[in-house]
C-alpha cells in the first residue's frame, strides 16, 4: 500500500461484503465478463437481492474493484480471485480480507499496524478503546481523517472490527485475537507482491 495513498471513508458503506464479492469473482473468472457486464448483470437479476438499483451498481463496482487491488500482476491476480470465487470458506474470507485492505488505506493501517502488531508480540487482546485510539491517532495525523465526524470513526472501526470477525481472527465479546492460520496460497501471493510487512497481520511470522 503506497503511504500517499489516500484515505477513503467508503469503507463504512461498503464493509466486508464476502458474498457480494464472491458473485462477482464468479462472474469475472467463470464467465469472463467486464466490469460493466458485471454490473448490468447483478442490476438485471438483482443478484444481492438489494432493494435498489443504486446500491446494486455501487456495489458491484466496489467489489470489481477488490478484485482489481488483489495484484497488479494478472496470473496472481486470477490466482486469488479463484480463491474468492471458489475457495473454501476461509481461504475465500482471508483472500476477501486481503483484498479489502489493499483497496482502503485505513484497513491496511489497521492490519499491519495494530492487527499484526498484536500478533507479532505474542499479545492477543485488542479492546475496543485500542481500535478507536488507533482512529484517533490517525485524525490526528492526516487533514482527509481529521474531517470525518465522530459517527464514521465509530461506524470505521465497528466495520474493520467485524472484518477480523467474518475471519474467525477475533472474538468481539472477548475482546482478543484469536488464532489464525495463513492460507498457504495467499502467503506465496502476498510474497510476490512485495506486501510482506502485511503477512504478521495474519499471525504469519516467518
């Protein structure tokens, strides 16, 4: 993740969407379909069983555009969309996961700097008054954040929050990390893309 990248608040409203994504990696991959068959394609039979076309159109765009972030390299791109369109449940979750964090600039900050911190130091509690710290600190730090009301970091961190819990990586009432175990495909893609200071985010530590 480039740092001059900027923060985006969009992920309050597009949040983990694993079911979502996995259509469209099914469609991208199975039938070779462009982003904009995608959308005309979830629109004409209300694929996400959406109420309105809007959201349909802004969130099949959004999950294109995971898909898209997974890699600029084309072969390990297809690789990890595969694992989204037709992985087992939690090689699709990780890879979502993934995804989410090399499109939000936030959710990458999150993971690598707070996420794998914890699992770097052995330390497996991460309490709600830390993720909203950790907001706070970047309000403090980036003019885009510092513009955002109290609501969106709040809605912010209960979305990166219930990303570490589609992936079994964190018990909410708890309040702790749990265990987790890097899906070896996406360690070897992770690694040609250059992102390992991201693989202690997923308890890899080698």
């Amino acid at each position: 993740m480039d740092a001059t990248t900027p923060y985006n608040g969009a992920i309050t409203r597009e949040q983990f969407l694993m079911r979502e994504t996995r259509v469209v990696a099914q469609l991208r991959l199975d039938e070779g379909l462009t982003d904009q068959q995608i959308v005309s394609r979830v629109v004409e039979q209300n694929l996400f069983q959406y109420p309105t076309e809007r959201e349909l159109k802004s969130i099949s765009r959004a999950c294109a555009r995971r898909l898209s972030a997974l890699s600029d390299d084309p072969a390990t791109r297809e690789e990890l969309t595969r694992l989204i369109a037709h992985g087992m449940p939690d090689q699709a979750r990780q890879a979502n996961l993934y995804a989410v964090m090399r499109t939000y600039r936030v959710a990458w900050e999150f993971m690598v700097s707070l996420v794998g911190a914890r699992y770097r130091n052995r330390e497996d509690d991460l309490p709600r008054r830390d993720i909203a710290a950790f907001l706070e600190q970047l309000r403090t730090q980036d003019s885009k954040v510092a513009s955002w009301s109290d609501a969106t970091l709040n809605k912010i961190r209960q979305v990166l929050t219930n990303c570490l819990v589609e992936c079994s990586m964190y018990d909410r009432k708890a309040e702790r990390l749990c265990p987790v175990f890097l899906d070896f495909t996406l360690e070897q893609a992770i690694r040609t893309n250059s992102d390992e200071v991201c693989l202690p985010a997923f308890n890899c530590l080698n």
